[in-house]
C-alpha cells in the first residue's frame, strides 16, 4: 500500500476559498465558524495557524465587549454578529492573499507555464526590491512580504497590495500611451492633449 501510494500520481492542492459568513444565531445556541472552516487554503504563505488564532483572538475580544446583562444568549447577540463583521474582511483578504502569495515552492505549483512562472517572480522582484525601495511612498513590497508584518491585518495587507497593482497597471497604461502617441495623432483623430488623458491615472 506504501509503495502504491509513493508510485501515485500526486495530487492538487485546492483553490483558496473563504466564507463570507462566520456565525450562526439559533433561538437558544450560537454556532461559530473559525480557522479553515471560513478560510481554506494550501500552505502557500504559511498562515494557517496565523489566521486561525487570529480568528480566536476576534472571537474573544467580541465576547469581552459584549454586554451580558440578560444571560448567555444575550452575550451571544451581541458578540457573534460583532466577530463576523470584524472576521468576514479578513477571511477573505486572506484567501484572497494565498492566491497570489507564492505559488512557486511546491512541485505541484513548480509544473504550471514557464511564463506564467517567470510573470510572477518579475512582479516579485519588481516590487519588492525595486519599486518599494525606491518610492516607498508609491509602491509597496509583494503581499507575501507584506503579510509578515505582524502590525497589519490581512485586510490591510490585502487593500495595499491591490493599490501597488492599480498604480502598476495605471503606469504602465500611461507608458503604453506616451509611446502610441505619435501614432495616434498622425491618425487625425480628435484626441485632447497627451497630459490630460493621463491626469485620471494621477489618481491611482
């Protein structure tokens, strides 16, 4: 049996998956969702572990600010519904961040396109020993770096790494015009000056 299983194709990991809900109210019990029961995901970013105790750790803090004047069930009322609003961003921000975490570390991950392979490590680099070093201000370092920083929530980590990608896209847009510029305007066309379709890319 050892030697079939060693012989075996290997298998996948699954799709990162999230929950958007985390508690259940009945009329005289409460059921709470925590760890991967609200955020499944492979080991990609090391988290697992991370992610559930931060799970009990929201739990505990909605149940020590909820008022329990009238009893268990009371206590449950007010605390489940204030643990899932605080649980349900960051469960998803986490799956969200194992998406695109690091992928590459597993012989699994290490079979998918050569492209698309080479794609994610310059985006890597590009970030996190490039841009954030340079324009720390514009650019931040990759999530899984980010997710290391012990002072942010995956939430946070989650909402700067998609600021990074839309000012990345926003430059690299703005770079794709400059350089078809002289192209488009020898078409005739009715365009406003070159610095007033890039103003909306100002805002990234």
């Amino acid at each position: 049996e050892a030697a079939a299983f060693a012989a075996g194709a290997p298998g996948a990991f699954p799709a990162p998956c999230y929950s958007p809900r985390q508690q259940l109210l009945l009329p005289k019990a409460g059921v709470v969702l925590v760890g991967d029961a609200i955020h499944a995901f492979p080991p990609d970013i090391g988290q697992g572990v991370n992610s559930a105790l931060s799970d009990v750790v929201m739990l505990g803090e909605a149940l020590d600010g909820a008022d329990g004047g009238d009893g268990p069930m009371a206590k449950l009322r007010a605390a489940l519904p204030a643990y899932e609003a605080a649980a349900a961003p960051e469960a998803e921000a986490v799956a969200r961040i194992a998406q695109v975490g690091f992928p590459y570390q597993y012989p699994i991950t290490r079979e998918r396109s050569p492209l698309q392979k080479a794609g994610w490590f310059a985006n890597f680099l590009l970030r996190t020993f490039v841009l954030s070093k340079l324009l720390p201000r514009l650019f931040s370092p990759a999530a899984i770096v980010l997710v290391q920083r012990p002072q942010l929530s995956y939430a946070q980590v989650w909402r700067t790494a998609q600021r990074t990608t839309r000012r990345l896209q926003g430059f690299g847009l703005a770079a794709a015009l400059a350089a078809a510029w002289p192209w488009l305007r020898r078409l005739a066309l009715p365009l406003p000056p070159l610095p007033l379709l890039l103003l909306p890319l100002a805002a990234l």
